[in-house]
C-alpha cells in the first residue's frame, strides 16, 4: 500500500531533494505540495518548489502557498545556508516554472484534504518551520484524530544549530512547535541527531552526477552550493541534506531507527527557546505520541534517493 501525503515544505535545498525523494518512488502518493515562509520568504520558496516541480516533470503535483510568517514571531531565514534566492545553485540552469500556484490557501488545502480523504491515511510531513501544520489543527481540530501522523524535520535532542539549543524550524516558529508538540496525534521528530548523519559527501555527489539526466544533474548542482554555504556557515565539510529523511522514514521505517519518548518544545527560555525537549529519564508512559529519530542506514538512505532521482529521468 502507498502512503499518502502532503509535503509541507520551504525549498531550500534539502526540500527540494524531499520532493524529489516522496515523487520519485512508487510507495508514497504525493496528494500536494504546500509551502510556508522560512528558510526564505514565501514568495521565494513557493517559486523554488515551482521549479522544482517543472525540474521533475512533476506539474500534474499541486503546489499551495501557505503561511507568510510565524504566529507571533518576526520573520527570520536562513540565507546564509540557502542564498539569496533561498535555493542557491552551481551549474544548473534553473527553469521558469511551468505550473500555477493554486488559489486555495494552503492550510485550507491540507484542512479539506484530511476531511476528504479517509481517517487515518494521510500523514503531514512538515519540513520547514510548523506554521502551517499549527493553523491547520486549530482551524479545524477535528483534522487531528483524522491525521495518520505528523513526521517532521525539525528540532534536535542534542545540540541545535541556530542556537546552541535550537534547530532553525523549530526556534523560526516555537509556539506553532509547541502546538504540533502537543496535540494528540502521532509525531515522529527527525531532528539534527539523525539528519546530521544524511551528509552529502562527494561520493554520493558522484553517484548522481554518473546518472546523466536533467534530475540528476539538478541535484548535482544543489549539493555543490549547499556544501559550499555550509562550509562557509557552519564548517561542515559535507552537506546535511535533512529533509528526505522523513520521506525515506515513510518508505521503510527501518531506514531510521526510532526511539518513542515524550517531546515538549520551550517558548519562553532566555537561552533555550526552541528547544524541542526530549525525556529520555524512563520508559514512555503508555499514552505517549511523539518519538525521535537516532540513527540512519544512510547508504540505504542514500540509495533509495539514487533511486528515486532515476524514476523521475
């Protein structure tokens, strides 16, 4: 059976990897793309999930705009990491998008997709800040019993990467953090202490490179500026490319390794705003919702993108 999903989504260079990943392999439905105000401005990110799109052949995929900025928070993003476009790109010619961004709001897309489709088939799988996802579940609460779950990238059990305690999705937007936190459906966090271990190294680069097709070399292109802005950024010699890991998780869990324990996130820290708190003290309680991501089989990760990247040609 094929798992359905939306891909709530602010492309971004590991976004883009994303959608090509739940496109590109027969076991995931890709109901629709929406996209939220984060690691650029909605209008960038909406226009490079666009491009992406029109890269992949994939225009029949609806794509919805959602969220122009947090709830309460002033908008912030990491150009640093993505340029100025907000998906920066080394030799690879960017198409002029060959789809419309539809007219319904996205949060509106993904309230009347979860009403419309059967209990318990869709998952929400956020990979930019939870604005979006936040919205959703408060105009319309019903859609949280009808959700399968909510498998996020975002946050970190260990150390974060905006502030020491924080992850960039998550500090963006804490109080929609908070809220996707606490509801009572199913979330599964793929924070940095997994994603940290998708690296982008030249060797998967080369791998992607030997394919010779137009997706190919458009991933070939994102890993090259997303090294070089890391390396500039944060001093990684090799690319975390985080956002596929959900999808790859939804694909075959035993890719990723998972660990349930109970999850809060800190709005009102000094120093740990944006912390997505993990109580690894004892066993869960028997009603706990949230679980966390510890380890990857990245050259099966790895792989199954590969794979992915050739369906599409």
């Amino acid at each position: 059976m094929t798992t359905k999903i939306i891909l709530d989504c602010d492309p971004g260079h590991d976004d883009a990897v994303a959608i090509l990943l739940a496109a590109g392999n027969s076991n995931i439905e890709l109901l629709g793309v929406t996209t939220v105000g984060g690691n650029h401005t909605l209008e960038k990110v909406t226009r490079n999930a666009a491009q992406v799109l029109t890269v992949a052949k994939l225009t029949d995929v609806p794509l919805y705009a959602g969220a122009t900025r947090p709830i309460l928070r002033e908008v912030e993003t990491a150009e640093g990491i993505h340029g100025d476009t907000g998906m920066e790109i080394h030799g690879f010619e960017l198409p002029e998008p060959a789809l419309s961004v539809q007219e319904t709001h996205g949060v509106q897309f993904i309230i009347d997709t979860i009403m419309n489709e059967p209990a318990g088939t869709v998952t929400l799988v956020p990979t930019g800040p939870l604005t979006n996802i936040a919205l959703a579940a408060r105009l319309e609460p019903r859609i949280v019993e009808r959700v399968k779950e909510v498998v996020l990238m975002g946050g970190a059990y260990g150390t974060g990467n905006w502030t020491p305690s924080a992850e960039f999705n998550i500090i963006v937007d804490p109080e929609a953090a908070h809220i996707v936190f606490n509801e009572k459906w199913p979330v599964v966090m793929v924070g940095l202490d997994l994603t940290h271990q998708a690296l982008a190294t030249k060797e998967v680069e080369e791998q992607f490179a030997a394919l010779g097709t137009n997706v190919g070399d458009f991933v070939v292109g994102l890993f090259g500026a997303f090294r070089k802005n890391y390396q500039d950024a944060q001093g990684f010699d090799d690319p975390p490319v985080h956002d596929p890991c959900c999808v790859a998780y939804l694909i075959d869990p035993t890719v990723v390794e998972t660990v349930k324990v109970p999850v809060d996130v800190e709005t009102q820290g000094l120093l740990t705003t944006g912390r997505t708190v993990a109580d690894f003290r004892s066993p869960a309680p028997a009603d706990c919702h949230t679980s966390v991501a510890t380890k990857l089989d990245a050259e099966r990760f790895w792989s199954m993108v590969l794979d992915a990247v050739k369906a599409l040609g």
